[in-house]
C-alpha cells in the first residue's frame, strides 16, 4: 500500500448506511445518515463513565434497544445523542467533584481536631 492510497482522517472511521427498508430508524430524518465511528465510541464511552447503558439510554431519553442500535451502527448517532451525553457526564462529574471536597473536608476537620 502506497501512501497515496491511505485514505485522509475525514474518511476513516464512517460507514455508510444505507436509505433501504433495511435501515429501520424509527424517525425517517435519521435514515441514511453516516455513521461515524468516533460518535459511537464516544458513547460508548459515555455509557461506561455514566455507570452503562441503561444511565445512558435515561438521559438520551430513549430506551436502552435504541441505545444498543446506535452502538452497533444500525442507527445514527445525532449531535443531540451527543449533547446530552456530554450534559449527564458533566452533571455526573459535578457529583462526583462535591463529594471529593466532602471527603476532603472531612480530613481537614479529622487534621484539625488532631485525629488522623
């Protein structure tokens, strides 16, 4: 393979589905759309920081069938799939930030009190 014949970065990663009856999207807006491989493994990733699919498929507000469909590439993943994922994992990282200061405040009390 010649380095000519590498395909460039906006190439990779998408697969083509197709506008048949094969591509069963309940909403026709979402037929025949790309499917970028980045998006599915950026929910993928998504899910796995959110706990699974199941949290995932709650704050997408779809079912966790739909969700799985999107995963496996027999849907498109939308920029809106997207924005709330990255919504619950920022409401999900805030969560998780407060309770580290919980915790370090509660060292600083034990320090304070000459416990430790």
């Amino acid at each position: 393979m010649t380095a000519a014949s590498i395909p460039d970065d906006r190439s990779i990663g998408v697969i083509e589905s197709s506008t048949s009856p094969a591509n069963c999207a309940a909403n026709p807006a979402h037929r025949g759309r790309s499917i970028g491989i980045r998006r599915m493994m950026g929910l993928e990733t998504a899910a796995a920081m959110l706990g699974g699919q199941g949290p995932l498929a709650v704050a997408l507000g779809i079912e966790p069938r739909s969700l799985r469909a999107k995963l496996s590439a027999d849907r498109g993943v939308s920029d809106a799939d997207l924005l709330f994922a990255a919504a619950a994992i920022e409401t999900r990282a805030a969560k998780l930030l407060a309770h580290a200061q919980k915790l370090r405040d509660e060292v600083a009390v034990d320090v304070a009190a000459g416990d430790r």
